[in-house]
C-alpha cells in the first residue's frame, strides 16, 4: 500500500470518524473519568484487530493497543487525549484526537510494506487536569520503547510547536498560631503574615531568574478567622514555570528557600507540596519539517509557520524522552481561544470533521516517513539526542 493508498482509507472512513468524533463530544467527561470515550475507542481498535490493553497503569480509563507488521523495526506511537473540560465540555478539541489516531492506527496497519514495524496507540487521560501521561510514566508506563511518538490537536492553525513551557505546581501551606490580636497578639504568629511575606520574595525573585521564568500564584484559603483573630492557616497555590526544566529545577530550589525564609522570619511553619512537574518539550526540527511536508502534501488548511508561544503539556514528559510532535490542525477560527465557547461552536462543524481527516494523513504520513527510510529515523533520533544534552549542558 502506498502512502496515496493509506490516505485513501483514511477517506473512506470519513463517515464513521465524524460519528466517532461527535459521540465523544456528545459524551464530554473530565479527566479520569472518561469511560464512554475509553470505551469507543478500545472498542474500536479491538474490531480492527489491535491487541488492546486497558487500565495501563493502575488507570482505569488508560490505554494500550498494539500491532506488530512483522518483527523487529520501528516502533511508532500514537498518542491521543479524550478528556473535556468541567463546566464548558470539548473546549480544547480533545474529542478530535482519538479517532484522527485511530485512523493513522489503522491506515498504518493495513499498509503494504517489506518493512517491519510496530504501531502503538496509547489512550492518554486527564491531560487538562492531573497530567494522566505523568501518571502513567510515575506508575511504569514510560514510554521509552517507542522510537518516535506523534499526537494532533486542533487549533486556529495548522502548524507544529518548537518548545513548551516546563512548569512546576505547587502547594504550598503556612502554619502559626492562633490568638487575639489585640488582647495577646504577642503570642500569635501569623500564617498569612508568612504567606504574605513569601509572596512579596517571590516579587524579588523575578529579577533575578532569566526571563522566559514565570511564576504566578494565588491565595487558596487564609483561614477565615476575623481580622481579630490571628490566622493560624493559610494556603496558596502556585506555578513555576521556563522552556528548561534543568534551569526551572535550579529555580525551584530558590523559590523553596525563599517560602522557608518566610517561615523563619515569621516564626511559622511552611509545607512545600509539589504537586505536579510538568517538562518542557524537547523540540525535533527534522521531525517537525516532516510533519509540515505531509500538511502540504495533503493541502491542510492554513498552514502557519511554528508557534513559538505556548503553553505546559504533559505531552513535554513524554518528549524528553522519546522524540515526538504534535501537529495541530486548523479547524476554529484564527485568534480563537482554547478552552472558549468558540471551540464548542465549532466541535461539530465539517472544520472539525476535516481536521480528523487531515490529522489523520498527516501523521501516517509521517510515520510512513520514519518506516520507509531508517536513516531519516535515525537522523530524528540523532537530532533528539543532541538537543537534549544541549539543554541539559546550558542549565548548569
């Protein structure tokens, strides 16, 4: 089978991908709780003869399928998420990348080829909440026996990333005691002095970090005590983030020292929970010009140059270990927001059926790409290597 003929079949399913597509947004479930969505698309790849595993890792709506073209050669990952968002639904377009994979999945099974390769898809959840990738590579699921790893997702334009924001999460609790401000505030201590006093390092900080750092945060819970009462309880919230996670590592140990500064000056207690790390992505030119080769060779729609400003992704945990790409496909208006009642408007739309379609081509493309002619593989995996160590060797 060529790679016309793969795009043929990808075609030829256009029916049932949009239907697939417009259940899953019909059904909009948040994270880990995405069992109808699961449930479509396990089921789907078990009828097209993927050896299907679920539950990976402990999570219930995680999962595996595999096919094998013969033994040994690369093996391709396809990465997909179906999770929605609480309130608004399928507002980041989510409902899209399940069966734009499963159709790459399965266009790259039925491929004609001497070659041997492996197709694995995995059913990534809770990627807008509590990052269901880092989930899975804390429980085992790591990734690494993939040689490349490929994702979609819609947008206001079709192009790929260059870098993702790496970002820390924090929780972050002050403890002191409690008394009566004006009868005996000798003997009280502050939690939300010592919140406030953080905070107010943390303002000093920033001139002293390089300048793609940014740290933001927010008062949790102060107590809820009168102004009378000397709050014995406070708890922020708070996001440390740089496109270097080595670098952010090295920025989290001062960010640290200054919240336990702020304890000891204030005589309190400061409990430091990171609550999530999410990495940067580490950016594969030659796998993001392949993927923009196909886009052009399948006429996508407003086809833009790499976005240099984005975001955090647990997409990036992946993608500091395996080279990887995202091709986002155009299919909301240019300028629209992600997470807006925009991407709702338009989730049904033939722009989002056409995105499946288009998501679905480029990236068997791709991976026909990496399949066909190892030493382009190996050149992506070279590549990969590199900037990392680059990225690494520049944070000390």
């Amino acid at each position: 089978m060529s790679k016309e003929a793969m795009f043929q079949e990808i075609d030829s399913m256009r029916d049932e991908l949009a239907a697939m597509a417009d259940d899953i947004f019909d059904h909009p479930e948040t994270g880990l709780e995405e069992f109808h969505a699961a449930a479509v698309l396990t089921g789907w790849l078990e009828k097209e003869g993927f050896f299907v595993e679920r539950g990976v890792a402990g999570i219930e709506t995680a999962f595996r399928a595999v096919y094998h073209h013969g033994e040994g050669g690369p093996n391709i990952g396809l990465l997909c998420e179906y999770d929605a968002l609480p309130g608004i639904g399928h507002a980041c377009g989510h409902h899209m990348q399940g069966p734009s994979i499963l159709a790459a999945a399965k266009a790259l099974k039925d491929a004609k080829t001497d070659k041997p390769y492996t197709v694995t898809v995995y059913g990534t959840p809770a990627e807008e909440s509590v990052s269901g990738k880092i989930m899975m590579i804390q429980r085992g699921c790591d990734f690494t026996e993939l040689d490349a790893a490929f994702m979609m997702h819609g947008g206001p334009a079709t192009q790929v990333d260059v870098k993702s924001l790496a970002n820390t999460k924090y929780k972050i609790i002050f403890r002191g005691t409690s008394s009566h401000a004006a009868i005996k505030p000798e003997k009280g201590r502050s939690a939300l002095d010592g919140l406030i006093l953080a905070f107010q390092g943390i303002e000093f900080l920033r001139e002293h970090v390089n300048s793609d750092v940014k740290m933001h945060y927010t008062v949790v819970n102060c107590g809820g005590t009168p102004a009378n009462v000397v709050p014995a309880y406070a708890e922020a919230s708070a996001y440390v983030r740089s496109y270097n996670r080595a670098y952010l590592d090295n920025v989290c140990e001062r960010f640290e020292k200054v919240l336990k500064g702020a304890a000891m000056m204030t005589e309190t207690e400061v409990e430091i929970i990171r609550e999530k790390e999410v990495d940067n992505k580490i950016p594969v030119l030659s796998l993001n010009d392949i993927v923009m080769e196909q886009a052009k060779a399948v006429n996508a729609p407003r086809l833009r140059p790499a976005r240099e400003k984005t975001g955090s992704t647990d997409f990036g945990n992946v993608m500091r270990r395996v080279p990887g790409t995202c091709a986002r496909i155009a299919f909301v208006p240019e300028g629209a927001a992600a997470h807006s009642q925009e991407y709702i408007e338009a989730g049904k739309t033939k722009e989002a059926h056409d995105a499946v379609i288009f998501g679905a081509k480029i990236i068997a493309g791709s991976a026909w790409e990496l399949i066909e002619k190892p030493e382009l593989l190996a050149k992506v995996k070279e590549e990969f290597r590199c900037n990392l160590e680059k990225e690494n060797s520049e944070a000390k």
